[in-house]
C-alpha cells in the first residue's frame, strides 16, 4: 500500500481519545450552564467535518442547531444568535480569515465559543473561551463524536454514549482496518478515472458533506480534477439529465437513515453510465465497533477509503495533494 502507516494511524488516534475527559467536561460545562443554540460554523472542508454533527441532532433530538458556512454567518446568515448561544469553530492552521473573522463578530454578541485546531497557541485559540487540539490526532471527527454524544447523552437523547464513547477508542485501529479492505478497489478507481475531464460526486445525509468535500477540498483543489458534487435527493432534480455511458459517477452509500436515497440513485445510474463507481459504507469491517454504533460512523469510515483514493492519485499522477496554484498564495 502507498503510503500507509498503521502504527501512526494509530498512534494518531490516541492523542484525540486522551483528551475525552477534557472534552467530556466541557461538554458538562456547556449542557449545565444552559443554552438556546448550537451553532457549526467554519469554512470549507471545516465546516463539511461539523455538518454531520448538525445532521445527528436534528436526527436524534429537539435540541436547537444550525449549521452555516462563516462567511455567509457574517452577512446576517442567521438570526438567531445570542447570547444564550453556544459556537463550535474547527480549522486545522487556527487562523482561517473567515472562521476567525466570524469568531470575532460572535465575541462580541456574547457568544460562548469552542474551537477545535490543529495548532497550539493559534489565533483563533486566543478568541475562543474552550478549546481542544488535536496536533497530529486523527480523525479529527473524533473529538466531536465525544463532543456532542455527550450533549446528546446529557438530554437524554443517547443513551448508550458511554459505551460508544468506550468503543471509540478502538476506533483509529478501526479505521486503519477499513483503509486495507478499500485500498484494491481505490487503486484501481485512481488507475482508472485519474484523466477523466468531468466527474459526478453524490451522497446524502451524513455522507453529503463527505462528497461534497472530497469534491472539492481533494480532487479540485488538490488534484485540478474537474468535478461536480451533489446530494442524492437533488439528483433527481438536474444532474440525472448528465448522465451517459461514459459519464464517470461516483457515490458514496451511508449506513445512515437517508441511506434509501442513495440507493435510489444506485438503480437509476446502473442504468445509464458504465462508469458507476459504488462506495458502500456496510462493505467495511469495523472490528472493535458494536452495529449499534456504525449509522454514527459513516463519514469517518468513508474518509477513511476515499485517502486511499487521495493517496494512490497521488502517486499515479506525480501531483502532490500540497501542490496549490491560488490557495493562500493570492489575495482573494
């Protein structure tokens, strides 16, 4: 395999799950202390990481939550701020203009602000009242299954987080399990679809951040592979009228509860491209992991086969994922 280091992966994932009492404790702060929103804000590949989050508590519980990219936040993207309100902002460098800008303007409403970063001492941990880093930690949803599945467990809407929680620690072991199971067939999607000049992604629910993402933060932004992104239900309104036979169409299957749309999509693109390529969340093992548990997991088990892709792309095409023409090197 290109690339691959279980026992970092691993290890990776153990900087994260050290942290669950701190991330548990503020979980507590915040459920004891009271609010009237959960706000996911961040900007690009960021925000697609919370909006699963955003998608379990509407799915699970009545608890208020809205979930906006920053830079439309800060043109009045949502009228329910307050100071009741609780902020969760993710970015990997800690000083994403936007993110931070919007950090800013929910400051100074009164705003009780958690950042999760990837860098200590960064700029939007000097804003935020908590914070958690997770450095070289992997996958960084991690933080937030703690996060949130204990709010969720607190309102009484998850009863069996402690032992998801439990579970979780196993779950990089996990993950680096399912990257061998998918590492064949990425291989040979990457050998295959590497040139194509136009590319169809689509998922739903919990996965449509994960296709929408991988669209663009990987294959466009780091590969200049031409895609289009769209979730399963909206296929049906547009993009279906692309497809042919040689048409290359990529779907991701959750094992979530909008999982029926994707498979919809299935029946209809078997049928009119020969380039459908199916990646199916229920194919993966995940040893360590009770069933109960997997229609939680979808978006880090997929994350997790689709760098396989990332990784041999890479490879096959000489073109480094850093590589970037314009992202941060010009003034936009």
């Amino acid at each position: 395999m290109v690339n691959f280091d279980e026992k970092t992966i691993i290890e990776n994932g153990e900087i994260i799950y050290r942290q669950r009492e701190k991330i548990e404790e503020i979980a507590d702060r915040l459920y004891d202390k009271g609010f009237d929103l959960l706000l996911f804000t961040s900007s690009g590949g960021s925000q697609a990481m919370l909006d699963p989050f955003a998608f379990y508590i509407r799915n699970m519980s009545k608890l208020p939550v809205e979930n906006i990219l920053s830079a439309e936040l800060l043109l009045g993207g949502c009228n329910r701020i307050g100071e009741k309100t609780v902020a969760f902002l993710t970015s990997k460098s800690g000083d994403t203009a936007e993110t931070v800008e919007a950090a800013n303007w929910l400051k100074k409403k009164g705003v009780h602000l958690v950042a999760v970063v990837g860098k200590a001492d960064s700029v939007l941990e000097k804003i935020c009242d908590d914070t958690i880093v997770y450095g070289e930690g992997r996958p960084q949803e991690l933080v937030f299954y703690l996060l949130i599945g204990r709010i969720l467990y607190r309102n009484g809407d998850f009863s069996a987080y402690p032992k998801f929680a439990d579970e979780l620690k196993g779950l990089a072991y996990a993950l680096a399990q399912v990257r061998k199971q998918a590492d064949e067939k990425c291989r040979k999607y990457a050998l295959d679809y590497h040139k194509e000049p136009y590319n169809i992604w689509i998922g739903s629910g919990d996965l449509w951040p994960t296709a929408y993402s991988y669209s663009m933060c990987v294959l466009e932004e780091s590969q200049w592979i031409r895609t289009k992104s769209v979730s399963s239900p909206e296929f049906f309104h547009g993009t279906l009228e692309l497809l042919e036979d040689d048409v290359c169409t990529t779907l991701l299957l959750t094992e979530g509860p909008t999982r029926e749309l994707d498979e919809r999509v299935k029946a209809f693109a078997s049928q009119h491209t020969k380039k459908l390529t199916c990646f199916d969340c229920m194919d993966y093992e995940l040893p360590g992991i009770s069933p109960e548990f997997r229609g939680l997991l979808s978006p880090v088990v997929m994350a997790a086969v689709l760098q396989r892709i990332s990784k041999n792309i890479e490879e096959i095409t000489g073109h480094s994922l850093d590589i970037r023409r314009y992202y941060r090197k010009e003034n936009y």
